[in-house]
C-alpha cells in the first residue's frame, strides 16, 4: 500500500459519494436540498480529514498500520453517509 494510492481512494470514494448527491439533486430539484447540500458538506469534510491524516501518517512509526486505519475510517463514514442519503432519498421521495 502506498501513500499515492490511498489518496486515490480517497478522491474516489467521497468523489463517489458527492456525484450520487449531485445525482440526486438534479433529478428532483427542490426535494431535500438542504439535507443534501447538508451531506455533500459532511463528505467535503471527510475529504479533508483524511487527506489530513495521510500527510500526518507519512511520519507515523508503524504507517502501515495507520493507513490501514485511515481506511477502515473512510470506508466506515461513507458507508454512514450513504446511510443518511438513503434515508433522504426515502424521505423525499414519499416512501
């Protein structure tokens, strides 16, 4: 595992996340905006968390291990953004 490939996954996977809320808003405008808008917010600061901590861990003694760590993390809080665009999703489309 290298440090260029982990920020790819990264990029991918909140990108992921970002272009399924676009997704959303554009083909129901004016349902759940701001919840949306709300959840791209949070992915955008997931983005950075990590990316943050990828640069820290470059300095970690076991940065195996940690990288590991920052993406069990990733991997984990997008699985709940996910969660939390499906219940916006239900909600506003009226099931």
């Amino acid at each position: 595992m290298n440090l260029r490939d982990i920020k790819k996954d990264i990029q991918y996977v909140v990108g992921a996340f970002i272009d399924d809320c676009t997704l959303f808003l554009n083909m129901n405008p004016g349902k759940n905006a701001d919840e949306i808008t709300g959840l791209i917010d949070k992915a955008v600061d997931l983005y950075n968390d990590l990316r943050d901590k990828v640069v820290k861990g470059a300095e970690a003694e076991k940065a195996k291990a940690y990288y590991l760590a920052v993406r069990k993390e990733l991997l984990e809080k997008t699985d709940a953004l996910y969660d939390e665009l499906s219940a916006c999703v239900k909600k506003g489309l009226g099931k």
